[in-house]
C-alpha cells in the first residue's frame, strides 16, 4: 500500500455525516416557511392542549391543573359515550359505502370515451361546493314536508318519514348526503390510482380468457390496493373529524346548542368538544376529548397500518 493511498483513506475517515449540497440547501430553505408554521402554530398548540386537558380552563381565567379529573369525568359522561357510538356508527356507514363507490365510479369513468370529463367535472363539483350549499339541496329532497323524498314515498304508497327528525334516520341520512358530497375527490383519488395500472396485464389476462369481472378481481382490485388503503384511512380520519355537516345540517339557524338532535341522535365527538369547549367554556374538559379522539384515531391508523400488509399489494 504506497503513501498516497494511506492519505487518501485517512481523508476518508475524517468526514463525518453527509454533506449538504446546493439542492439540499434549497430544499431546506423552501421547507423552511411550513416547519416555522408546524413548530409555532401546531406543536405548541398541542402542548398547550395537552395541559389544558389536565387543567379547569374556561378562557377567562388562567387553567388551574386538576390532574385526570377531566378524564374521569369523560368516563362518567353519558352524552360522550353516545358521541363517540355515533361517530362509530357514521364511520362504519361512510367508509365502506363512499369506497365503493368511489372505485366504481372511476372505473367507469376511466374510459377513452368522449364526454367523460364533463361528467368528472359534475361528480367533482360537489366536492368543492360548501356546505351550506349542499344544506340547500339537502334540505330540498329530505325537508319532511315538501322534499322530493317524501313525494316520491307517497307517489308510491309509502308513508312519508321525517328524516333528519327521526332518531333512526338522522345517521343515515347524513351519511348519504356525505358519499354525495365526499365521492368525488376519492373518486379522483381511485383515476389517479388506475392509470398507473398496466394495459398488458389487461391483455393478458383478456388472452387467457378472463372477462370484465375476473379482470376487476384479479387484475384491477390487487393492483390498486395501495390506493385503496390510502382512500381508507382518509376516509376514516375525515369522518372521526366529521363537524361542519352536522352542524349545519341538524342546528336549528346555526344554533350549536340544538345541533346533534334529536335528542343527541346525531352527537359526534367532534360536535361534543365544540359545544363544551366554545359555547360552554370548558376548554379544559374539550382539550380531553380532543386528545381521546386522538389516541382512538391513532389506535384504529396504527391497525389499519398492520393489516395492510396482509392484503396491500405494492409492486416490487
């Protein structure tokens, strides 16, 4: 081993960790703005709401630390158990129905057919409407006395239903409003996942004599199974956070306090923290919901994570 390869090693041995180049440095600076955002504007945020949940705090006066009382008093609560049954009960409708049809409605509409981005755009608009808008229709087909559900019911010989004012209905019908408005952007989701899908798998599989079916099952379903993980948690993250829908759609002229009716039929757990935290000023029992809403999130992502690897396909 001659002398310039010993200095060459040594030289070698002395640098320690990677060196930033020039596009490294850029990408820093351009991540800068949103790690300044995250640190000042959410991480501290939750500090201070983890505190606050151990803390008697009505935003008037500074919290005073009451340690789990907060926390036992959400086991002892009726309404937070009903809150969190409901938002169960909303979740398992949602999900499977808006995922379904979201993966049919982009297989359909992921064709060389002429038209077709016109009906994308009108599947999509729903997405982008608010929901006061989507109120407005809603309440013209579900209204109990001159909807077009209940016209339709009678010009069939049904009995006309109260919808949003029965206990049994209310969920429902907030779940279809929901796929209604949601499907489009999973939609969008699912096209996105499809045109990544080979088109000689396709004929392969046409070659060896599969159908329209057998080629969804077998060549379509495990090929976007990625995608369809990723609509999943989602979807279910969206709908434990579910407010704005249920707010405007079951509060009487923006009243908080009547929302979830009737009779707390329709109380989810985001709906529950609102009303304790700003229209009661319990900020300190809300900051507890807050963060049981997260460990119950946390727990059903972290199982969705560990199941995936059983059914999830990605490619190699």
């Amino acid at each position: 081993m001659n002398t310039e390869t010993v200095k060459t090693q040594r030289k070698t041995k002395k640098k320690k960790g990677p060196v930033l180049n020039h596009e490294g440095k850029w990408g820093l600076l351009m991540v800068t703005p949103y790690l300044l955002q995250f640190i000042i504007f959410i991480f501290f945020t939750l500090l201070a709401s983890l505190y606050f949940s151990f803390s008697s705090y009505d935003m008037l006066n500074p919290p005073e630390w009451i340690g789990l009382e907060n926390y036992n008093k959400l086991i002892q609560d009726p309404v937070f158990w009903q809150s969190l049954k409901n938002t169960i009960y909303f979740t398992v409708l949602f999900v499977p129905t808006q995922t379904i049809l979201a993966l049919i409605l982009a297989v359909a509409l992921n064709q060389s057919l002429k038209g077709l981005k016109l009906f994308r755009i009108a599947h999509f608009i729903p997405v982008i409407s608010s929901w006061t808008v989507v109120l407005y229709v809603a309440d013209a087909i579900f209204n109990p006395r001159f909807g077009l559900a209940n016209d339709l019911l009678v010009k069939i010989g049904l009995q006309p239903q109260q919808w949003l004012n029965d206990e049994q209905q209310v969920i429902p019908v907030l779940v279809a409003v929901a796929v209604w408005k949601g499907v489009g952007y999973m939609m969008v989701i699912y096209l996105a996942g499809l045109q990544n899908v080979p088109e000689d798998l396709y004929e392969s599989a046409e070659m060896e004599g599969a159908g329209v079916l057998k080629k969804f099952r077998h060549v379509t379903v495990p090929l976007i199974s990625g995608t369809t993980f990723l609509v999943l948690v989602l979807s279910t993250i969206t709908t434990f956070q579910a407010f704005e829908q249920i707010y405007v759609m079951t509060g009487n002229g923006g009243d908080i306090t009547s929302a979830g009716g009737p009779d707390n039929a329709s109380m989810v757990l985001m709906l529950y923290l609102f009303q304790q935290g700003f229209s009661f000023l319990k900020m300190g029992y809300a900051s507890a919901i807050a963060w049981v809403l997260f460990l119950i999130l946390f727990v059903i992502t972290m199982i969705q994570v560990k199941l995936q690897k059983k059914w999830v396909h990605y490619e190699k």
